[in-house]
C-alpha cells in the first residue's frame, strides 16, 4: 500500500484555525508549504482543492471507537468503520478492545491494526484490553501489546468498568513502565448493574425504567483520580456524563494529577428527555442525562477540565436494536456526525457558541493525539508536519439521514435533526481519503 | 378512544367515563346465566404473555370469551432477546396471522409502546415492567367509583414497593385525573426516583409515614412487596417491613370499617397485608378481580367495535 498521494496537493484559500486565510501545499506525506502565495510555487501537476470559504484543521483523532470487528462484522468493520471515519474527518481512531474475541493479547491488537492498514483510510490504533477478557481480574498481557507491532497504550475495558480498586491500581502501576495510560469506564456496578439504562431521575421514575445514578459515575471517578495520585500513573476518564464528574476532574486538575477526560458529541447535545417514547436509538451507556448536565459538560469542554471530543461510535444491527428498551443494546453511531454536533454546539449555536475553530483542532485533534500518544496525529498545519487535514464547511446545514452513511448500522439519534458544518475532505499523510 | 391502550395517559376522563358504563352493563353480564354476548364475534385477541401471569391472562381471556371474539394465548418466558429473536421479529410473525387486538404483558417496560408501533392490531398493555399496568387502574378506580361514587376530592392512599410497581403507576395517574387526592407512601428505598418532582407536577402527595396518612383515608390500595427486595436491600426484614408499612389488625382498627381496602394481588398475606385486613367486610379484593372481566370486556369492546353502546 502506498502511503504516497501521486500528485502533490494544494489547498488553495482555506480559512485556518486561527482565523487567517492561506493555502497548504501537501506532498510527499508532508506540508511543505503554507500562508499566502504558495499557489504561485506549487508544483504544476499539483492536484487543487478549492478551500474557498472552508476551514481546515489538523486531521481529527478519535480516543473511542467501536469498530466491532473481530466478531460482529455485521454491525461494523474496520474497513467500513474506516470509511465512516474518514467521511468525519479523522485520520486516526482508537479501536476499543470489547470485540470478540477481546483485544488482550499482542496478536489480536497487530490483527486490528493490520486490518487498520489494509483499509489505508485513517490510522487504526487498537486500544487494548486491561483485564483479561475484560472480566475485571487478571491483568491482560498489558507488556506485551506495548511491545508488540502494534504499540498499544492506551489500555480500556470500556463497555464494563475496572471495577476492583486493587486491578485498577495495579494496573496503573504496571503500564507506567510503558508510558500507558489506562481509560477507565466509570461505572460502579454495585450502584449501576448491568440493567441500568436510564438516568435516575424523574424520568427513570415516570418511565420505570431501571436507574443509572451519576453517582455510580462520580464515585468510580474520585476513586480514581486518588488512585492516580497514589501511583502517579495517568488515568484517562471515558465519556464523562455528569455535572460531578466535572467537579471531580475539576479538582484534580487543580491539583496537577495526571488526569484527562473526554465527552462524546450525544452527551453534548442529547438529554434524557429523548427517552420517553423508549426508543432504544437513545440508549446509550453511560445514559442521556438532564439539560444541567449537559451545561455542565459543555463549559467544562470550554475551559479545559475535560480534554477531549471522543464519539464512542457503537455500530449496532438493526435487530440488536428492535427490542423493548430494557434488552437493546447500548451505543449508538457517531462518527460521521460529530464534528457538525461539536460545530453546531460549540462554535455556531444559537447565541454563538465558546470555541474558535482552534479550539475544535484542540479538543478533537491535538487533545487525543497527545492523550493516546500518536506522534503523528494532531500536529499544526505547519511546515514539516504530518499532512493531515480536514476541510470543513462552517456554515453548511446539514439534515441528518441515516441511511446517507458509510457504516454498516443505522443506530444514529442524530436522525432528522439538522446540524450546521459539513466535512468536504479529509486527507491522510497527503492522500485524499474522503471528498463530496 | 385511541387505537391502542398503552398508558392510563391514551385516555380522556370523557373515555373513561365511557369505560366505565360500558363496563357497567358488562358487570351485569356476568350475572347471567348466559354469559355471551356476540359483540366481538369473528375477532381475534391474542394474549401475547412473555411474563408469567394467571389472574390477568385468565381475566382477559374470559373478557375476550364472553365477547365472542377467538381468544388465544402465547406465552413465553423470558425477554425474545434471549432466544436470539428479536421482539419485533417475534411480534410481525404473530401479527402476521390475522390479529385485530394484541393484549401484551412483558417484563420491560415500554415493550407494549414499541410493539404497537410495529403493528396493525390494537395492542392493549396488561403490564409492561415497572411501568404501566393501565387496565389495572380501570378496575380499580372503577371499583372506587361504585363503593364511593365520584372519586373527586376523595383521599386515596397508595402503600407499597412504589419503586417497582406498574399498578402504582397506572393508578397514580388515573386517579388524580379522577380528581381524587392520593397519597402515596412507601419506605425511602421503595420510592420511585423524582418521585418529589413527579408529585408536585401531577398534583399527589408522597409520605414515608403510613400512620399519618390513613387516619385521612376515604379508601386504601396496598400494592404488593415482594420478598426478594430484601436481598436488594430495599428493607432489613419481612417484620420490619410490616410494622412499619403493613395493613395490620391495629391499622384495620383504626381505618374503620368503611374505609375500603383494596389490593391487585397476589397478596402476601402477613407482609403488606394481615388476613384479618384481606377477609374483612371492607376488603375489595374479590369484587376488583369481578370487576376486571367487566373493565376488560369494556376495553376490548371499545378497542375493536366502536364507539356505540352495546
């Protein structure tokens, strides 16, 4: 597989994150050129983009990724979720460990990642498994998927929690030898079983539907973040859903722990409310919460507590879906859509939102580049820097069809709404690998 | 009336008002030797059961059976999740048959909602998890309403495993649309969450205090605790719960003998309810499981045959 474009690239009048308008001349995997007027040096066979009226950012980063193969190949592949990937503007993702059988081993993580490969649209970086079949016990061969082709660090068995305070310190013990960092899913299983699937609120009341309290959350979180303390080893918090979470994290940061944390695009926008026609295209794990929670988590993505935008794409197929709410899976699709959510959320909104589109390359590229240690992901549109962009149409309103997608699943609460911002391209390493 | 009875929320207090006289000739029915009537001849109602029930199955069979329609049950336990079908799949083949009314009991809630949004048939809710159990409610308020006549301003109270309870919830919305004060009282641990909120917007009143409250009742409900509860730490004990929210021989004195006292069953005798409160004069017991056929033959028939009078 060539890494290589043909032809040189030139992206000619896009507006950058900092606001100024120029061009990009990408070749040979790199930026060689930016500003104004490298229009005028471009090599003549260069392949023009017209970036007129778009913004470009740093390809973006995904920490949260289900790509559900090996094992449910109906519901999503890594080639199809690479596709999906790229139509969002990433050029990397980070593959979650819960797929059949369990990324826990060297071998299952340089699969993933050769799949990742052969796909050649964004670079596939398997997270691997902490315990042992995610069970929650045995250290999985943490070592050995650092070592292996594959270069695992970061290491989650998302989809459940490291529940036993003693595997979770010991696991941060081990991966610091390593520089890894674990991604914990916070959710205390005594106070949130495996039946949870609502808010615990007026809504999980009215609806009876079983309760999933924030505090199953916070609790896991605070625990955590002493524990990152305790053994001086970096801990990650996975799609933080609630106001206390963010106090949490709030406080350790203040401290100066090694604590990062990120939101996912639903828990942004989404609330519980969604929930009373049960339809299970809204079950989500951690849930929906209430409008404060929502607030909460968008300023704390404002001023920094949390880190990062991840999508927590959970491709499901359709008869994993039509059940009663309380036996549907859990997740819901996300990577198309989540850069015109953080858009529409963060930037355009109704009285115009915090962020610059600085703060989007922040927080969905040079954020989780950083968090999952890619070096070549997440860098600045600079001279000598990996070439991968993103090209976006800030002002496009989109109307979201399910259907109009790349992923193998149609599990998308986003169905219908409309979205302002729309990615036009998204180029890996100077090679265009999505264009509409 | 809607094509479906979902939630006690489907219906306007002018169609269960309807339900109510409609269920009112039904009753007498049931007082016939001959208890057919041709209404529903040529319709057919499955019970579509995926949770063990006796009383409610039985009664809406019976209410199908002397309407005339063709009355068939499926059961089956267990979500169809279980067996690697998925419910709407399981539902469509069911339908599929020629089906004018699904009556659905499951054990999630919402299930009944999610069917009726993937069939022709009327579906009718006979109790989908912690959620609805709306002909539950008709029976009971209309049970009230004969003992009490018109239930506005009269203060029901409500005992029992709130949290867990779909007959709560049904009634608890059917009841203050009647106009009745309630008052719902459980134990803490036993409270729906945002019950506060949920109280304050439908206009009902929550107490952790059952003594408190039924020196003021016009009529009581004890809803039905079950045992394994404990063992989810919802009480310490059986003898605790009791004392502390059971229908024992000293609250019965205290009520009066006026007071009616009712329960959906199956009762657990000597937990939520002491045999001298379930056999007294004042207990309905019997006559809600009477009125259940009638309150189901009104539901059906309204359901499948119209709005004229029968």
């Amino acid at each position: 597989m060539s890494e290589t474009t043909d032809r040189p690239l030139l992206v000619r009048g896009a507006t950058l994150p900092d606001g100024t308008r120029g061009d990009l001349l990408l070749a040979e995997r790199l930026v060689r050129a930016t500003g104004s007027g490298v229009d005028a040096g471009a090599p003549g066979d260069a392949e023009v983009l017209d970036a007129d009226g778009l913004v470009a950012l740093p390809g973006l980063v995904d920490l949260h990724t289900h790509l559900r193969e090996p094992g449910r190949e109906d519901a999503e592949t890594v080639a199809t979720g690479s596709r999906a990937a790229a139509a969002g503007g990433y050029t990397a993702v980070l593959a979650m460990a819960n797929t059949s059988p369990v990324t826990d081993t060297a071998e299952a993580a340089e699969r993933v990642l050769d799949l990742g490969r052969a796909a050649g649209l964004v670079d596939v970086q398997p997270v691997g498994a902490v315990t042992h079949g995610l069970e929650g016990q045995q250290l999985a061969e943490l070592g050995l998927m650092a070592r292996s082709r594959a270069a695992v660090r970061v290491f989650s068995d998302d989809g459940r929690c490291v529940a036993d305070a003693r595997v979770m310190r010991r696991a941060l013990e081990y991966v610091k030898a390593f520089g890894g960092v674990v991604a914990q899913h916070a959710q205390d299983p005594t106070l949130a079983g495996p039946d949870a699937c609502c808010h615990e609120g007026e809504t999980s009341g009215r609806l009876g539907l079983p309760g999933w309290p924030g505090v199953a959350e916070e609790t896991i979180v605070a625990r955590d973040v002493m524990l990152a303390r305790h053994t001086g080893s970096r801990v990650h918090v996975c799609h933080v859903s609630t106001a206390g979470t963010v106090e949490v994290l709030r406080w350790a940061k203040a401290q100066g722990l090694p604590v990062t944390a990120e939101v996912t695009p639903h828990h942004l926008l989404l609330t519980t409310d969604e929930l009373a026609g049960y339809d299970p295209t809204y079950k989500v794990n951690p849930p929906l919460r209430p409008a404060e929670d929502v607030a909460a988590l968008r300023a704390a993505l404002a001023d920094g507590t949390i880190d990062a935008v991840a999508t927590d794409h959970a491709p499901h197929a359709r008869h994993d879906k039509e059940h009663a709410f309380t036996d549907a899976a859990f997740g819901m699709v996300g990577l198309e859509t989540a850069l015109a959510v953080v858009s529409t959320v963060m930037v355009a909104g109704a009285e115009g939102g915090p962020f610059g589109w600085d703060d989007v390359a922040r927080v969905m590229s040079a954020n989780p580049a950083r968090i999952a240690g890619l070096a070549g992901q997440g860098r600045p549109l600079a001279v000598g820097e990996p070439a991968n962009v993103v090209l976006v149409d800030p002002s496009a309103r989109v109307r979201v069809d399910r259907d109009a997608t790349y992923s193998l699943s149609r599990n998308n609460p986003w169905h219908g709404r409309e979205l302002v911002g729309r990615v036009r391209a998204t180029v890996l390493r100077g090679r265009v690998t999505h264009a509409v | 009336m809607r094509r479906h009875l979902l939630s006690v929320d489907d219906l306007t207090t002018d169609d269960v008002a309807v339900l109510f006289a409609t269920a009112a000739e039904m009753h007498d029915v049931q007082r016939r030797a001959v208890k057919k009537l041709p209404a529903l001849r040529g319709r057919t109602v499955i019970n579509l059961f995926f949770e063990d029930s006796t009383r409610t199955r039985s009664s809406f069979e019976i209410a199908g059976k002397w309407l005339s329609a063709d009355t068939i049950n499926i059961t089956g336990k267990g979500s169809s999740a279980s067996k690697g079908e998925s419910l709407r799949d399981t539902v469509l083949t069911i339908a599929a048959m020629g089906v004018d009314a699904l009556v659905v009991r499951h054990g999630a809630s919402g299930a009944a909602q999610r069917i009726s949004e993937w069939v022709d048939a009327s579906v009718v809710n006979a109790g989908d998890g912690t959620h609805e159990h709306p002909t539950q409610a008709l029976l009971d308020a209309y049970t009230l309403t004969r003992r009490l006549g018109d239930l506005a301003d009269r203060h029901v109270v409500l005992v029992g495993d709130l949290t867990h309870s779909r007959v709560f919830r049904s009634n608890v919305r059917l009841l203050t649309r009647l106009g009745a004060r309630v008052t719902v009282v459980a134990p803490p641990t036993l409270m729906p969450s945002g019950v506060e909120a949920w109280a304050k917007q439908d206009g009902f009143a929550t107490s952790w205090d059952l003594d408190a409250a039924l020196p003021h009742a016009d009529a009581v409900m004890m809803l039905r605790v079950q045992r394994e509860r404990m063992s989810g730490g919802f009480f310490p004990t059986a003898r605790e719960y009791t004392v502390g929210y059971g229908l024992t021989r000293d609250r019965l004195a205290l009520l009066g003998d006026e007071v009616p006292v009712l329960h959906p069953g199956p009762m657990n005798r000597g937990l939520e309810i002491a045999a001298d409160a379930a056999d007294a004069a004042q207990s309905m017991v019997l006559d809600q499981v009477s009125a259940g056929v009638a309150v189901r033959m009104s539901v059906l028939y309204h359901l499948l045959a119209g709005e004229e009078p029968a």
